[in-house]
C-alpha cells in the first residue's frame, strides 16, 4: 500500500508539472493574440519560461503539497478512478477529431494557414471544451486517489483558470470564424452536456 502511495503520488506530481503550466501559457497568449500573431511560431518560445517558472515553484512547494491529507475510503478512491478514466476517455475524443497542430494552437498563431471548419462531431458535439474538462477530471481524480490536499488545491486553481481562458479562447475563434461559432456556441454548452440528442457534425466555412 505504501508503494502504491507513493506511485500515486509520483504520478500526480508529474503530471502537474506538465499539465498544470498550460493555462498560464495561454493566459497570456489571448489577451494579446494579435501581437503574437506577428511572432509567428515564435510565440511559443515563452511557453520555456512559463513551464520553467511555474515547475520551478512545483518542485520549491513539493513537500507542502503532500503535508496535509485526507482520509480516503473505498468510495473516494471509486470516484478518483472514475474520473480519470472519463478523462481518459475524453482525452481519445479529442485526438479523434483533432490534429497535433490543433492541439497545440497552431491555427490560433497562424489561421491564414487554412482556416478549417468548426469542429461539431464526436465529443465536440456535446461540449466546447473537452480538453479542458480533461485536464479538470484528471487533476481532481489524482486529488481523490493521493487524498493529498496540495493536489487538491491545484486541481482547484486547474478548474478557475479554465474559467478564465476558455471565454478568451473562445473571442478568438469568434473573431476567425464568425457566425459558424456563435450557432455551434448556442448550442453546446462549454463543460457541462446537455442531456439531448447532438447537433450536427459539422459545419463548413
């Protein structure tokens, strides 16, 4: 059981430190699309000081965030797995319908390189933002299975920062793509689905 711990623990620590520096990056990558948009690809190279600095305070904080845990019953370390595992899940729905440039934001740094559709089918027919919710259930399954109350706090910021940079994520696909969105926005809910049959797969611009 102790080794199992301390997997568990290892395991969360280093998906933090490769996960939980995304939304920072793109936090400040919308506000200021314009301007990095005449970088170029160049953009990403502030993604090295973002996850430098922030997995530098992971790695200063490590011992706070597994100095306080909870007690974890049968029914939480159920939950912890079932979690992940539909983040799992959502996590095969998005590479199913997206590319690696997709993931990544390439489009969003170089959208004169083929403008595309707005992506309606598989997972993106019931929820805008899979990827998010992805990282979301991960952060918060690992917190149930580690009962580390640090984990738990970084899911917590995990969840509000997502808040924040989705309707930022999401002004700039309105601005790209125009009307299409606004009906796809209309109609599917940003993380929560909606218990009704799914719109169309897709729609051309």
């Amino acid at each position: 059981m102790h080794l199992l711990s301390k997997t568990l623990d290892n395991v969360a620590f280093i998906y933090a430190l490769t996960f939980f520096p995304a939304p920072f990056f793109w936090l400040l990558i919308h506000p200021a699309i314009d301007f990095w948009r005449r970088q170029g690809t160049r953009a990403y190279w502030v993604a090295l000081p973002v996850w430098a600095g922030t997995d530098c305070v992971l790695f200063l904080v490590r011992p706070v965030l597994y100095a306080r845990r909870f007690d974890r019953s049968l029914v939480l370390w159920v939950m912890g797995v079932a979690l992940i595992a539909l983040a799992l899940w959502l996590d095969r729905g998005v590479l199913r319908q997206f590319s690696v440039r997709r993931i990544v934001g390439l489009p969003e740094i170089h959208p004169e390189r083929g403008k595309g559709e707005v992506v309606r089918g598989g997972i993106y027919a019931y929820i805008r933002h899979p990827r998010y919710l992805e990282y979301i259930l991960t952060f918060f399954g690992l917190a149930l299975l580690t009962g580390a109350l640090g984990i738990f706090a970084l899911a917590i910021v995990t969840y509000l920062m997502y808040l924040i940079v989705a309707p930022l994520e999401e002004r700039e696909l309105r601005d790209r793509y125009g009307a299409a969105y606004e009906a796809y926005a209309r109609e599917v809910p940003r993380f929560i689905p909606r218990l009704r049959r799914k719109p169309r797969a897709s729609v051309s611009i």
